[in-house]
C-alpha cells in the first residue's frame, strides 16, 4: 500500500511525444498491430543535450526503417525537465500505463533503482542510459540492476584527461566546481576519484564547491557570483569544472568574466560534458572562455555516414528549434542516442513476437556494429569503446584542438596517431602546441596568487651576513637605493628561468639574525627569503625550505702549526733515536771487522784513519779502496743493500715530513678546545651559536659572535679566539680569501645544506625545489660555485678539506728499525761471523 502511494505521488502530468516508423502494407511486408513494438523515451527537453538526444533517436528509427519491414516501431516521449523524480516517475508511467518494450533515455542507475524497487512487476524493462553524468561501476549495475545498460565514457577516463592537462603544468593545487543537481546522488564519488587521481601526480584538491540546481535564473546568478567572490578571495588559481549543464556552465563563465576570473594567471578546464558542446553555444558565450582548456570525446567526423547524419540532424533540429538553428551541430550526446536508438531497434528486429524482455536484453548485449560514436559492444551492462579525448583550447569565436589524449599513449599530437607511452603523458607545452592562456597570457600561468596579484613577491635576502660573498647588499646613489648581488642571488635567477611562468620579485634586504628572517616569512612580511640561509629542523615550525642547492656542514677552521720543514735539525727527525743508534753502531761495526780482516794485507786499509774514510764513502757508494779478502766481500754486500734502503727511505720520510709540516692544525680536536676551556668564534647571526651551545657543549662565555669575515684573522692573531667554527660552504670562502695560515680539521658535522625559505603550504616550495634538480643537472651549479672559489683549489690542497683530522704529529712519521730488522739481522749475523774468523785468524 505504501509503495502504491508513493508510486502516485511520483505520477505527474507529463507531455506525450509519439513517433512512429512504418510502411505501408505490401508485397512482402503486413503491418500487423501484433507486430507493433513500442519503446519509451525519457528525455530533459529543458537542455541541450536532451534536444539533441530526442532528435538523435528519431533520425535513427527513420534510419532503421528500411532495413526491417515484419515490425513497426514507435517512440513514446516523455520529458523529465531535469528532475530526478520526474525522470522515474515517468520510466513508471511508459513502462504500467503505454506497455512498452524498452527504456532509452537519461535515467541514472539510482533513478532505475527507484523505478525497480516501486514497480517489482517491471523491474525486467530493458533500460538503456544515455545519462551524462560518468559510467558508474558496471559490475554494481550488473548485480543490482541486471537490465540497466549505459552508454556513457568510463568515469575514469573523464578524470584521467583532466589529470593528464593538470600533471603537464606546474600545478600542484586545484579547485573543482561542479553541479549537483541530483536528487537522489550526491557526487562525493567524483570528488573521491579525482582526488585520488591527482594525488599520483602529485597534485591535490584545495578546495570543491557544488552548486544545487536553484529555482529561478536570477538566483542561480546571485548564487554563482557569491560564491566565485570567495574562490576569488583565495590563492588558488586553477579551476576545474567537472561536472555541470552547459547552460550552467555559460553562467559561471559569465559571471567569471564579470569578477575578472577569466584574466592572466587563471586556469579553468572543463570537462567532456561541456567540451563536447560549445558548438551549440553562441559567440557571446564562447566570448566568457576564452583561454578554457577542456576534453572533448573524440569520434570520427569525416566518414560519409557522419556526414549524412549531420545533414539530417541540422535540418530536423534547425527546423524543430528555430532559435537555436545557427548552432544545430550534433555532439557526442546525439551520436549516442542514435546508437542506442539503434542497437534497441536492431534487438527487437532480432527477436520474436512473444520474446521475453530477458530474451529482447540479451540481444541488446550481443548487439556489436560500428556506429556513429564508435564500435557499439556492450560488456557487463556498460558499451565497450576506446576512447579518446580532444585537448581543446577557446579562442576567438570557436574553439581549436592542440593534442589528442589516450590512456594508453598519454598525449600526441593532433596529426600523430599516438603520443608517448605515459599513463598521463608527459608532453612539454611546445609540444602541446601554443595555448592561448586566459587574459592572452602567452606563457604558462603559474595556477595561484599571493595576496595583491599585481604586486612582485617581496624576497628578503639577508644584509648582516658575515659572508658577503653570498648576499651582498650595496648602495646605488643613481637609482637612489640599494641592489644586491652574491652568489646565492645568481642561484635565485639561474633557478627562476627554469620556472614555466614569470614570477615578479623585489629583492628586500634584511638586518636582522637568520632566524629573524625566517619568522618574518611565517608571520607574511615576506614572501620568501633567498640568501645562505641553512635548513634546520627547528625552522620548519615556521616556514618551508626548498630543495637544497648547496650541501653544508658544520666544521671547524684553526690556525696552522709553525712550520717544521724550516727547523734547524729537522731531518733527524726522519728515523727515530733508536734507529738512528742501531745505524750507527752496525755501520761503526761492519767497517770494524772489515778493516780488521782486510788491514794486514790490504795496504790501502792499514790505518784507523782509512777505515774511518772508508766507511764515510761507504755510504755514498764512492769508496775507492779495493777490498781483498772474499770474507770481506760477504760482510759489505749486505750491508750496501741494507745502505740502498735505508737512504731511500730517509728521502721519502723527509719528504713526506717537509709536506704534512705545512698542514699541521693547532689544535687537534673540539674535545682539546673544550678540556682547555678556549674561546671560539663564529657568526653571530646564524644558528651556530645554538649549535655550539645545545650540541657541542661549549660554554656561552666562551663563544665570540664575529660579524665580518675580515675580522676572523685578526681575532686569530690577537689570541680572542683558538678557533672558528663555519659551514662548509662559508669555510671554503674564508680559506680561498685567507689560505695561508689556516686550515680546516675536525669531523665535519652533517646539516640540511642551504635552501630558500617559503612560506608554510606554499606551491613555491616544490616548484622551486624541481626547479634547483634542473639547475644542478644541467652543471650550472657547480660552474657558479667554481666561479665563487676561484682561487681556492690554488690555494689549499684537497686533503685540507676533506673534513677529516690532521693531527699527525712530525714524530708518528719517523721510521723506527722495524721495517729493517731483516736486514740488520742479516747483516750482523754475516759481519758477527767475519769477526769471529778474523780474530781466530789473528
């Protein structure tokens, strides 16, 4: 009883439409009323799309009629005026009241769910949806509803086009608008799948707004300009309408061009459901969007029956809506009624008499022919067709197309078959084809704003910096004000020209602590802040950082040791005491034995004094005084090795003693400087006074704040401080200005490196950051940092820099007498032996 009242109350007076196709009694053919089969038609005459839709499936009946001659065909319309219970109210009506055999029409599955439920007897109707709105999941309808068919694109690929355009561009945000006006649906779904779709490429949504249908024309526009006065408000600038009537559509655009929405700097898409029907807007209209990308469903237009359907179609629709006759091309919309017009036509041809409506759905299914929208192939209750998307772009009076889109190839083209093999494409805009941009912006807008859009973003730079090598900020008496240079600026501008859009700045200089000048950015007195600005942890409470364009450290820089290679005595210092004693007294020995087995018959070696000469000689390899004795001979020639090495290694010890000399540091180690309680120095305006503090342990009375870098010498030479403590970065510039005298030692702490500074939630941040990568690959960045420390690999060698300790001392290189022990064994046991002999003999 409940659903019979309900069933009433959905039950208005609706407008009848009857359209027949038949012949005339012949030969071959008896028009029979048994033979009459009726198919009911839900239409919204109130929109374009359903206009185009009923005149769609007239065409393709009368298209129909000479291929059958056993049925008669009739068409029964009823219109919906765009209201979800109007449009089940009626699907009720055609299928109790006018006995008809099939559905076609704009019914959604949640409208066909309302007619099943309500009408238990009717639920087996076949329904064909020619909805507009996305495909819903077919394997739901196929299990809720087992008679519901659509024909309408894949819900996903309609994302994935609009997608492919945001993931070609630099835009990390968008807002999506669309138009609710469902009653029995809310589009959450979409909101969800194109969310998801967006965050793949690392994009996301900032914000949604959903229009409901309203009552009256006039507060329709009240509503839409409200509204779009808030979008306006925000930073966002990259709009996507997702889903709406074209006539709402041509209202939001108008009242946009009103508020200056459609200027420089906006992006807007639309969908396919608006793209697919700007040839049935006029040149008022298409005057509101221009610069509007938007996806186009792609089909052929330029076979013969195309052709013939478009004569038809502009001169049934030109004379049926006189007013709207200057735009009667049809769109994808009528292409699809006709086809689903016709697949129902061609399922009843198919079947019997008495079919069942199983039996008449089941030919429905297996329905496959090439129509006007592509190959008609149906696979769980849903057409099966490849589409394919055209990237269209507004200009002027029409519209042109600058790519085509696949999911499969991504982007090509508009004269290549396929693009490059990319989910959502990677196509650069050249190869997109110049786009007319709204506002005629020529290049790429960069999809928000800050607050003042006219205005450039204020970059602070820091003016205290001890390092003016990086920022530096001088006086102009002609322009009357101040203009900065420095290696990070370099960086700034070699970064800003790999940006796709221009991005207007002033450079701001700033007098307070690093710290300052982050905060200064949170708190939105600047817009950035470009300069040696390290990244820290702690600072991201305040503000974002871009990638980093120059690696850093904390290390510490010391004076050099005095150096050793001017001692006096410093080649002693080559063997130790000890080596030194055995190398004498086996020298002292070996020419002790040799003289006494060689003074009685050698007359050259006879005196103490020969022996002693000979022995100098010995050691240059010029002795003159030929030996004799064959035991002699045995005693030296081991001992002229044992010479030939150990001189060689003196060379190379000396050597290497005279070099590690000039690198000494002062001080060896943090843990020195701390146990003797000395006095360090950095810059006072950076974070590495709390580094030195909170990390490192030091005193707060044992730290100096310098704030020039010519005052670090001077505080070295007056004993202020015993060392320095530096990023790397500002390290490598004070030893390529200072290289004499100083040194770097200690490990070298790990940090963030430096990076610009971006307000919180900033697109910047990540533009700026892929913007750096290309910088840094292209070998720019070294090429500016090599230009920065000219002189510095002249000046200090690399081992100086490796961030490693040289406390070696001039004593941890002197050679002992191990590495000889073999030799000296050898030796003596040989001489040890000689003597022996030699004193028996005597």
């Amino acid at each position: 009883m409940c659903r019979n009242s309900y069933f009433f109350l959905l039950l208005p007076l609706m407008t009848t439409t009857i359209v027949e196709s038949g012949r005339n009694d012949g030969d071959d053919c008896a028009t029979k009323h048994d033979r009459t089969r009726i198919i009911g038609a839900v239409i919204d005459y109130s929109s374009r799309v359903g206009r185009e839709q009923g005149v769609a499936m007239e065409i393709a009946l009368q298209d129909f009629y000479p291929s059958t001659c056993w049925i008669q065909l009739v068409l029964r319309f009823k219109d919906s005026q765009g209201s979800s219970a109007r449009a089940a109210s009626s699907a009720l009506e055609l299928i109790g009241r006018e006995g008809v055999q099939a559905i076609i029409g704009t019914i959604t599955p949640q409208e066909a769910t309302v007619v099943s439920e309500i009408g238990k007897a009717t639920e087996d109707t076949p329904i064909v949806s020619l909805t507009s709105s996305p495909a819903t999941d077919s394997t739901l309808l196929k299990n809720k509803l087992p008679f519901f068919v659509q024909m309408a694109n894949d819900i996903n690929l309609n994302i994935q086009c609009s997608v492919a355009i945001v993931n070609n561009f630099p835009w990390r945000k968008v807002t999506v608008i669309y138009e609710d006006n469902n009653g029995f649906t809310t589009d959450s779904g979409l909101i969800t799948l194109l969310s998801d779709s967006l965050r793949v490429v690392g994009s996301e949504i900032d914000d949604h707004l959903a229009f409901l249908t309203q009552s009256s024309a006039s507060q329709q526009d009240g509503v839409i300009e409200q509204e779009l006065r808030k979008l306006r408000s925000k930073s966002n600038r990259v709009f996507i309408v997702a889903h709406s009537s074209i006539e709402f559509t041509v209202s939001l655009f108008e009242k946009a061009k009103q508020l200056g929405m459609m200027e420089k700097g906006y992006v807007w898409i639309v969908g396919d459901k608006i793209a697919s029907l700007l040839d049935s807007v006029d040149a008022s209209a298409l005057y509101n969007m221009q610069g509007v990308l938007g996806c186009r469903t792609n089909f052929v237009d330029s076979a013969k029956y195309f052709r013939q359907f478009k004569t038809k179609f502009r001169k049934l629709y030109g004379t049926r809506y006189a007013e709207e006759e200057e735009y009667s091309n049809p769109s994808i919309y009528a292409l699809r009624a006709y086809d689903a017009a016709w697949a129902i036509a061609e399922a009843m041809d198919k079947s019997r008499v008495n079919a069942t409506s199983k039996e008449l759905f089941k030919q429905i299914l297996s329905s496959n022919f090439e129509g006007l929208s592509g190959r008609i192939r149906f696979r769980n209750n849903t057409v099966l067709q490849h589409q394919t998307f055209r990237i269209i772009n507004v200009v002027g009076k029409s519209y042109r197309e600058v790519a085509i889109w696949s999911p499969d190839f991504g982007f090509s083209s508009t004269s290549q078959k396929h693009g490059q093999n990319s989910k959502f494409g990677n196509m650069t805009t050249k190869e997109l084809g110049p786009i007319y941009w709204p506002g005629g912006l020529q290049t790429v807008p960069k999809g928000w704003t800050s607050f003042g859009d006219d205005k450039p973003l204020k970059i602070g730079v820091p003016a205290s910096g001890a390092f003016n090598q990086f920022v530096k900020v001088s006086y102009d008496e002609g322009i009357n004000g101040s203009y900065v240079t420095g290696f990070s600026v370099e960086v700034f501008e070699s970064v800003l020209k790999r940006l796709p859009y221009h991005l207007p700045y002033e450079l701001v200089p700033f007098y307070g602590s690093y710290d300052d000048m982050v905060e200064e950015v949170y708190s939105k007195g600047l817009d950035a802040a470009v300069g040696d600005t390290e990244i820290m942890a702690y600072r991201y409470q305040y503000a974002e950082f871009s990638q980093p364009y120059l690696e850093s450290g904390l290390i510490m820089v010391v004076t050099v040791k005095p150096d050793e290679s001017k001692e006096r005595w410093m080649f002693l210092k080559t063997f130790t005491r000890r080596m030194w004693l055995i190398t004498i007294a086996m020298h002292t020995f070996i020419g002790f034995v040799i003289w006494l087995i060689e003074h009685a018959e050698n007359p050259d070696l006879k005196s103490f004094g020969a022996m002693l000469w000979f022995s100098v000689t010995v050691l240059f390899f010029a002795q003159r005084e030929p030996l004799r004795s064959n035991l002699s001979r045995i005693v030296l020639a081991p001992w002229l090795l044992a010479i030939l090495i150990i001189s060689a290694s003196f060379t190379a010890s000396l050597t290497s003693m005279m070099t590690i000399s000039r690198l000494q540091p002062s001080v060896a180690d943090i843990e020195t400087l701390l146990k003797t309680n000395a006095t360090v120095g950095c810059n006072g305006n950076s974070f590495i006074v709390r580094y030195l503090i909170s990390v490192l342990g030091f005193k707060p009375n044992n730290i100096r704040k310098i704030d020039s870098i010519n005052d670090y010498p001077d505080a070295f030479t007056n004993g202020d401080i015993q060392a320095a403590f530096f990023v790397v970065p500002h390290a490598k510039v004070f030893l390529a200005k200072y290289c004499k005298g100083f040194t770097m030692t200690g490990p070298t702490f790990k940090l963030g490196g430096f990076g610009f500074v971006f307000p919180k939630g900033s697109p910047l941040a990540l533009e700026f950051s892929e913007a750096i990568l290309k910088v840094i690959e292209s070998g720019e960045m070294p090429r500016l940092e090599e230009y920065l420390l000219t002189s510095y690999k002249s000046c200090l060698p690399s081992t100086a820099v490796s961030g490693g300790s040289n406390s070696n001392s001039s004593s941890s290189s002197s050679l002992g007498p191990r590495p000889f022990d073999g030799l000296f064994l050898i030796s003596g046991g040989i001489s040890g032996f000689a003597f022996v002999v030699a004193t028996v003999r005597l």
